[in-house]
C-alpha cells in the first residue's frame, strides 16, 4: 500500500536497500542467506528488518496470487470522479470492502481511481460493474472498462544494484487448477503474511510442516501462487508511483520483445500490463520526482519512436492488493482424484 501524507522520512543505508531488495524477490528467504546476501550476522539482519518494520518502512508481506489459475478473469475499471470529498471517501471504503476487488488505486491525472475486479465470466462481470456504477451515478463523471491480458512483476531494483527479475506475472489463460479446501486455506493464511514461519501456517492451517510444504510448493509449480514480495511504504522513502498508459502506433514482435527487455532492465520499472482497453499497455515506474518520470517517458519515446503513439499519465497517492479471498473460496475448491 502506497499513501501519500505529510510524514518523516526514513534514510536508508545500503545494507538496508539490500535487505529490501532481497525480500521483495521472495520474503521467504532463509535468514542464513539473507544474511550472506547483505554480508552481515542473522542477529544484525533480523535487526535491520525489525527496524524497518517499526519505522513503517515495510507494510507487510504479501503472497502474489493469480486468480486466472483458479477460474478467474481479471477486469479493470478506470474513472473521472465530481469533485465531491466526502462521497468520494464513501466510494474508496465501499471499494476496500468489496468481496470482489482484487486491487485499487487512487490517483490523479488521467483517472481518479482504478481498480481490478474478479469474476467468472463476461456476463457476470457485465451485471456487476453496471450495478456498481448506477449505485454511484452521481459521482462517476466517466468510465473506461478494460480486461487485463497479463502483468509481468518486475523486482523492486530502485532499493540498490541488482539483476534485473521478473516475479512472476498474473493473468495469462484462465485455467480451473484443481485445488481443495486445504489449499485455499493456506492461501488465506499467507496472503498477507508472506514471512509467516512454515511451522506456524502448518499449525494454523491444522496440518504438519511438511504437508503444508508440499501444498506451497506445488501451487507455486501451478502457477497459483507467483512469489513472496514485500510491501512498503513509499511516502516514507520520498518516492512516488506513477502509471504510464501506453498507446502504440503499431507493435512488432520484435517491438515487443525491445519492449520488455528495457522494462526488465530499467531500474524504476516495477510493473508491464497488457490490456484489451483503448490503449494497449500500463507501464508502471517508482520514482523520486515528476521530473523523473517524465525523463523516462522522453527515453521511452526516444527509443521506440515507431511503436509509442501517445501516453497518459497517472500518479498514485494510495493503492491496495484487496485479494478477493471471499471470492476466491466461492466455488474454487475441487476436489482432488
């Protein structure tokens, strides 16, 4: 979760930007070679990461789920709001609540708010985005309905020098993975308690370690479950999140793979969806300043001249992973031959 508020700022030093670096590629990882990644003692890590939880610098711990694995698509819903305060907070709480939500946005620029929401099919999603918006006629000046082809996950790389990764990347065809009521449970257990010790979601989950191992493992051979991340706290970094949207003159294969391969490899780049929308792709950055920001996008343009037509812009000031676990556990358990 990213919110934007006049508070402090915390100075991080470079053992601090390695530690986060590493979590973000997966916060599961063993304290001893945590340890020997910062090259410092297991005690001074777990230190430096308790220190970084109670300065607010990390949020939580999340576990990146795809929803397309379990018989979900993923629709987006993009929309200009009436300049009216207290329905607008209204609508953000009725957002956070919504069983169906998958992920928000608060913005400015382009759009007022953006969110993803699950269903199983093109009829249901029709019915509830209609119903949702005559709800809140009166503050919804202007909708843009769109569905998400995939988003590759790029690791947080703006904390220090580290190999460009890609985490894994929702979307992609939708599949019913058969799984049952023990794996959703885990998957609720870990969603936002990614570091939780494998003894203590085994004693919650009412299984032993190793079966919960075992369940973990595979759903992350099936795609289910795409990597172990961290959330942090921008603000307290003086950082931003700014959303490109891309509209393409035209995309080549080769475009394409260009494409991807410099997002991979930029430093602020955290984020590539495709889209079935007006627009073609979202390209999202974390960066320090506007200027920043739009130093990238002149690099973009610059490089790919014949494939950028045009982009909007979007600056984050709060966005939430709202998992939809309620939805999830409807209907997603099969049981197993």
């Amino acid at each position: 979760m990213v919110i934007m508020k006049k508070k402090g700022t915390v100075k991080l030093d470079s053992v601090d930007r390695r530690i986060l670096a590493e979590l973000d590629v997966n916060c599961r990882i063993p304290a001893s070679e945590l340890a020997k990644k910062a090259r410092r003692s297991r005690e001074a890590v777990k230190y430096r990461i308790a220190q970084l939880e109670k300065k607010g610098v990390i949020t939580g711990y999340l576990t990146s789920i795809n929803p397309n694995r379990l018989g979900w698509y993923m629709f987006k819903v993009y929309l200009q709001l009436e300049n009216i305060p207290a329905e607008r907070e209204k609508f953000y709480s009725f957002l956070r609540q919504h069983r169906n939500i998958y992920w928000y946005g608060i913005c400015d620029g382009a759009y007022d708010c953006i969110f993803a929401i699950l269903s199983r099919n093109v009829t249901d999603y029709y019915e509830e985005i209609n119903a949702l918006c005559s709800q809140w006629r009166h503050l919804i000046v202007r909708k843009v309905l769109g569905m998400m082809v995939d988003t590759t996950q790029y690791n947080k790389k703006y904390f220090c020098e580290i190999p460009p990764r890609e985490i894994g990347g929702f979307g992609g065809n939708t599949l019913s993975v058969p799984v049952d009521e023990l794996d959703l449970k885990i998957l609720d257990i870990i969603a936002n308690d990614a570091r939780l010790p494998l003894a203590k979601i085994a004693l919650k989950a009412g299984v032993s370690a190793e079966v919960a191992r075992r369940r973990m493992k595979r759903m992350e051979q099936q795609g289910i479950i795409l990597s172990y991340r961290i959330s942090v706290d921008l603000n307290l970094l003086c950082l931003g999140f700014f959303k490109a949207i891309i509209y393409f003159k035209s995309l080549s294969r080769k475009d394409e793979r260009s494409l991807r391969e410099w997002m991979r490899g930029h430093r602020n780049s955290v984020y590539y969806i495709r889209s079935i929308a007006p627009w073609d792709a979202e390209f999202e950055f974390v960066v320090e300043n506007y200027s920043q920001f739009t130093g990238i996008i002149n690099e973009l343009r610059e490089r790919f001249p014949n494939a950028v037509k045009n982009c909007e812009n979007v600056i984050f000031s709060e966005e939430r992973w709202m998992p939809a676990y309620g939805s999830l556990k409807v209907g997603s358990a099969n049981p197993r031959s």
